[in-house]
C-alpha cells in the first residue's frame, strides 16, 4: 500500500515563476534589483508639465463619455485646478466608468502628451484621490510573464525585511572599502536604498550604476568572487602534484631536435612557464592561451615529454573526435619514434571505438604502457582507470563543462592516492590579458602572442550574399593554383532539419557550378565514420571544396587550403568566426576570408551583427577580438558563458570597475587569513550553492 504523502501545499504560479526566476532565498530576493522606478511621490500640476513626461495627477472628472470614433473608447476629462487633461481608454469596464464618473476625485498617473486639444493621457493607471503618498520612487523588478509585478514587489520587499544583511566585513577592512566606494553604507542601507530610492536621487547616478549605494554593492559582489578564487588557490596549495624534472638528453630535448621547425621566442618562453609548475609540487593550474595558429600543440607535446620522461602519464582531451584525432595523427608522428625504444605507446579513447579496441586500450592505460592517451570526453569516463597520470592537458577548454574539469582531476591513480594531476588547459580564444590576471587570482595564463614566421596576413572581405556569383568565380581561382577551400554554412541548433537544406543546397549549387572538382559535404548528423572519410579525402588533397555546418570539426589543420568562405556570416559570434578564420592562412599561400551575409527581407542587419563583421574586417589579432567581443557583449557573458557555463557576475563590470576589483583583490586574502568565518559567510551570502562551481 502507498504511504500517504505528507501534506505539503503545492507551489502556486507565481511562487514557481519566482523559483524559476532562482528567487528562492531571502537574499536572492534581497538582491533582485530594479530595472527602472517609477515616481508616485509628487503630484505635479497640469500648468507645470512637460510634453512626453511620466506624471501623476490629481483632479475632478468633469466630463465622461463613451466615444465611437475612431473606435470605442471611454473619454474622460479631469480637472485639476490648472488646467485639463483627457484621459483614453480603449478597454474599459462598467467599474472603470463608475470609479471615473463626473464629480470623482481620483490620481491618475501615466505618460503626459500635450496637443492641440490639450493634454492627453492614454491608459493611465488611476485610483480614487487622497492617502498618503509614499516617500521612496516605486521600483519595477525584472519578471516573467507568470509574475505580476505587485506580487514581485511585495515579494522583494518581504525578502529584503527577512534576509540576514549583516555586516560581513572586518572593521580593519571596512575603511578601505569607504575610500573606493565613497561613502560609509552598509550593504542594507545600499539594498534598501537601491530597492527605494528617495525622490531627490539622481537616476542618472542610479542607472549608470555609479552611486555608492552601488558602488559598495558591487564591491561585496567582487570580494565574493575573490575569495572564492583564493580559497580554490589554497585549497590547490594543500594538494600535491608529483614534481616533474625535464631530464637532460631526455625525450623534451628529443622531440625539439625532431621538430622540423625551431620553437618561436614566445613558445619557447610559455613552455619554461610550464616547465617550472612541472617541477613544484604544487598542482599546475595554467591557461596556455595563444591565437589559432600559434602552435600550442607543439608546447603541449613538449609538457606531455616531461612527464612521461619522469616516469608518469599524460591525457590530451580535446572536445571533438575530429580534433582528437588530428592531436593523435601529429603526437604521434612526433612521440611515438621517441616512445617506442623505452617500451611506451600511446593510447586514444573515443566514444565511436569499437568495444575490441576499447578494451585494449583501458588495458594499456592502467597498466601504464600507454605513456599518453589522446581523446575526447572519454578519456574521463568512470572505466578509465589510470596507473598514474601527472599531466592532464584539454584543449579548446571553454568547451568543456566545469565538471568534466573536475573529473579529469580526479584520475591521478594509485601511485599517488592524494594527489592531483598538473592541468593545463589551452584556449585559442583569450581572455584580454589583465582581466585574466586580476580576476581570476586562481589562474595562471601564460600567452603566446607571436605566431610562427612565414605566415602571410589573411585578407578578410565582407559581402553581400547577391555576390555569390563572384564568390564562387573566387573560388575557381584558388582551385586553380592547386589550393583548396572551405565553405561553411551556420549551425542552428532550433533548426538543424533547415541548416542542412541549407547545406545540402549549397553542396549540389558548387558541384554544379565546379564541374571536375570533388566538393564534399560535411555535416553534424553524419555517422563518425564518414565524417572520418570525407576529411580524409580533404585533408589528402583529393577534395577542393568542403562544404561544411559542423563549426566545431572545422577545427582541423589544412595548411594547403587558403580560402574560407562563410555564409550566413552575422548569424556566427565573433569568437567563432576567429576560429573559423583561423583555419586558412596556416601555409605560406596568401590566404582569404569572405564573410557573406544576408539581410533581413528588405532591412539592415543589426547593429552588432554589423560591429561584429566590422571587427572581423578590420582585424586578425585574437586579443583585438576579444577585446571587441568584451565591448559589444559586455564582460559578464563574456566571462560567464565562455568560461563557466554560468555567469559570474551580475553587478559590477571589469571594464569600468577596475578600482573595485582591485580593492577585493588586496581585500580577499587579509579577510581569509584573519577573519575566515567572515570570508565563509560572506562567500555563502553571495554565491550560495554556486561556490564550488566557480573554483574549476
Ligand atoms: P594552435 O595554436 O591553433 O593549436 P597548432 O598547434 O595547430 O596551432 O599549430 C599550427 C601549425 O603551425 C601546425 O601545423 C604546427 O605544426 C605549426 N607550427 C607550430 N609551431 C611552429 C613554429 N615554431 N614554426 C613553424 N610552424 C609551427
Ligand atoms: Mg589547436
């Protein structure tokens, strides 16, 4: 028999549209700050207004009637002593004409529109005259459709009398923070004022969200996130990393010789960054960040060369099968010539694997003649057990999940039962230099801002997509010369059945228009198998022209292919079209980009669509995009999508808010090491369940 469920009242729409909101915790309530205000703290008379402004007034209906023409409306006047105003509405009640019947007193508020006839107001709210006004503006809550904004008000304002505002801050800090914030409020006195300002506030200092009340808002914003970067760093401190030496004579000096090119300047100078975390105990928690192009793989199969030489193992994830396996084909070409005297192999793990070869290779992994092991997000599935790795290297880093981090943590084996394995991540989309140093205190970066010699600059063309046909006569000419192409249609996830008529279409109009050229199509639905086969035949030479939606797989070094032709090109992000850029200009031929739009039926495109082309236009240096994307999108879904999964900061922006990280930067550690129950609260305060999230 079921047990009976105790009775537990189930949530109403509103109570669920705030959960979904994620306003569950008085705090978060607390937190949830206005859009905009309203004034309903003065009333102004007729004869002092202004055209256009957002007014409250109170008068005498004197005339109301239900009018027909233009349509059914009720009109009434109102009276307020100076002058008269119409008020309009085109739905109306029995009620509403009796609370605006001749004679009533009522307020009214609403947007005032002086005419010809006289002033007017359409749809104003109203209710009868007299009661108090209130004395702090009216805020209005961002919200749902399912939450009215009484209910959103009143839910706040419970939220904000209940939460715990309490002064989290040291007294030997709190004068500091005065200095940078200009004022001494408290963070109660900043919510309450924020969620009620007075009527004398400067709305402009308000929403530009320079005003002390804000200022010390975000300030407890940025230490929150501050000393969760340094409790991750300590936390890391008390870990321990096997220490890895780079031998002399050993495999890292093989490999330099075998290269057939000489490192340039700047990967010689990250790989001794990376060499010397190698050898501290301390688990290397480095970003290795370098435009597309500028050789990070070498430096990873030079890291991998240290530790393997020291005895241990080494993983390389990368987030596609296709990149995965592009990894395995160069490290091993590099590696494996060097491996094969000490008795080492390497070892690769995908989903797509046969079970046969699965097992093998779980079998060479734990025993530990697998030296490296290459893959995609196999390599951090439960069976993968390793005998003992010291280096975990993943690359394209934004791609994954913090939890996949995580996992790969986790893997270091039995040789080292409480121990982590040094991680370097590497990204080809940087994060601008000083926002990486200041905000992330739990990260080192390392740059490579120099890409190999011999490159020429590509030159990148936006055009309308009514140029095709000229396109296409481009695309002749480089198959001409013996070179080849890539053409890439957008990814929409709502509509991949579409995309791919897309790129179908396109697949059948360039073979039609090339006859003799092999073009071939590349798309996300295709089994691994076949998308192995068509890469096969581009990356031998044989294909001249890819057509391709995988963005992602487009990842692949073809040095001999010096045009990329992007189609439905505002319909990409400007990180993502850097990387699809990337993929020319890798040999010594003069490479192109044409980045094709369409237009909306008969309109522009959007402003940011179009900055977006224009920066790509304008330059090739990866941190002058980034820089860019960080001004059109703002650095907190710069920072969060990219590189959490989940934005960080809701308050303050690192791009004007320079003096108030650096106050929580110095702040941060002082509060840790003195006042750690304090830290504790106020981490919980501000990032509640998120904290441990932000550390990976
Ligand atoms: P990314 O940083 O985008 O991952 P890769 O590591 O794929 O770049 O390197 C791009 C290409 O440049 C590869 O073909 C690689 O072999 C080559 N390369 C790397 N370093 C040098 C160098 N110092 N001199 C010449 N070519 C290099
Ligand atoms: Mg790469």
């Amino acid at each position: 028999m079921p047990e009976a469920q105790p009775d537990r009242k189930p949530l109403s729409a509103p109570q669920k549209a705030l959960q979904k909101l994620g306003l569950v915790r008085d705090i978060d309530l607390a937190l949830h700050l206005p859009l905009r205000y309203e004034d309903e703290t003065r009333i102004v008379t007729l004869r002092g207004a202004r055209d256009g402004q957002l007014a409250q007034i109170e008068g005498t209906v004197t005339h109301s009637e239900i009018s027909f023409r233009p349509r059914r409306q009720l009109l009434v006047t109102l009276d307020d002593g100076t002058d008269t105003c119409t008020l309009r509405f085109f739905t109306f009640y029995p009620a509403h004409q009796k609370a605006l019947a001749v004679g009533a007193r009522v307020r009214v508020r609403g947007e005032l529109r002086g005419g010809f006839l006289g002033w007017t107001m359409v749809h104003p709210a109203f209710h009868a005259a007299g009661g108090e006004l209130p004395d702090a503006l009216t805020p209005v809550y961002p919200t749902s459709a399912q939450l009215p904004q009484a209910y959103i008000r009143k839910a706040v304002a419970s939220g904000l009398k209940r939460a715990d505002l309490s002064e989290t801050l040291p007294p030997a800090l709190l004068g500091g923070l005065q200095t940078v914030v200009r004022g001494t409020w408290t963070l109660r006195d900043a919510l309450q004022y924020l969620h009620h300002p007075g009527p004398d506030v400067s709305l402009d200092a308000l929403e530009d969200r320079s005003h002390p009340a804000w200022q010390r808002l975000k300030a407890e914003e940025l230490l929150a996130q501050q000393l969760s970067q340094f409790t991750a760093r300590q936390e890391r401190a008390a870990l321990s990393a096997p220490a890895l030496r780079l031998l002399p004579g050993g495999l890292h000096e093989q490999l330099l010789a075998a290269l057939p090119f000489a490192l340039t300047a700047a990967q010689r100078r990250v790989g001794e960054e990376i060499a010397r975390d190698l050898m501290r105990q301390l688990p290397m928690h480095r970003l290795l960040q370098g435009d597309v192009g500028s050789g990070k793989t070498v430096v990873a199969a030079l890291a991998a060369a240290i530790a393997i030489d020291a005895g241990w193992q080494c993983a390389l994830m990368a987030p596609t099968e296709i990149l995965a396996e592009q990894h395995f084909a160069k490290l091993i070409g590099w590696l494996e010539p060097l491996l094969a005297p000490l008795g080492k192999r390497v070892a690769w793990l995908t989903g797509s694997q046969k079970k046969k070869q699965r097992t093998e290779m779980l079998a060479l992994i734990a025993s530990g003649e697998a030296a490296l092991v290459v893959g995609t997000h196999a390599v951090i599935q439960d069976q993968v057990q390793f005998r003992n790795l010291a280096l975990a290297i993943i690359d394209e880093q934004h791609r994954f999940g913090v939890a996949q981090r995580l996992a790969l943590r986790s893997k270091m084996g039995p040789d080292m039962p409480d121990g982590e394995p040094h991680l370097l991540m590497m990204t080809a989309t940087p994060i601008p230099r000083t926002l990486a140093m200041s905000y992330y205190a739990d990260l080192d970066v390392s740059t490579i801002d120099q890409l190999p010699p011999g490159r020429t600059p590509i030159v990148t063309k936006v055009v309308a997509d009514s140029r095709r046909a000229e396109v296409i006569e481009r695309i002749r000419g480089q198959l001409a010369e013996g070179r080849q192409v890539y053409w890439v249609c957008p990814l929409i996830e709502e509509s991949e059945a579409i995309d791919l008529s897309n790129a179908t279409a396109t697949h059948a109009e360039l073979s039609q228009a090339l006859p003799g050229v092999l073009v071939g199509l590349l798309h996300s639905r295709m089994p691994v198998a076949e998308k192995k086969a068509v890469m096969s035949l581009f990356t031998g030479g044989q294909m001249g022209v890819l057509v391709s939606t995988t963005v992602i797989e487009v990842g692949v070094d073809v040095p001999n292919a010096s045009l990329m032709v992007i189609e439905h090109a505002e319909r990409f992000g400007l990180s993502q079209l850097h990387q699809l850029r990337g993929r020319v200009g890798r040999g010594a031929a003069a490479s192109a980009c044409v980045l094709m739009y369409t237009p909306p039926d008969g309109g522009r495109l959007g402003e940011t669509a179009r900055e977006r082309l224009r920066a790509m236009a304008d330059t090739s240096d990866g941190f002058e995009i980034a820089r860019r994307d960080l001004e059109i999108r703002g650095p907190g879904e710069f920072l969060g999508a990219r590189q959490s999964g989940a934005p960080l900061l809701r308050f303050a922006d690192l791009t004007t808010d320079t003096h108030l990280l650096d106050w929580a930067r110095e702040a941060a550690p002082v509060m840790l090491a003195q006042y750690p129950a304090q830290a504790e609260r106020h981490i919980a305060r501000w990032l509640g369940g998120k904290a441990e999230y932000l550390k990976a």
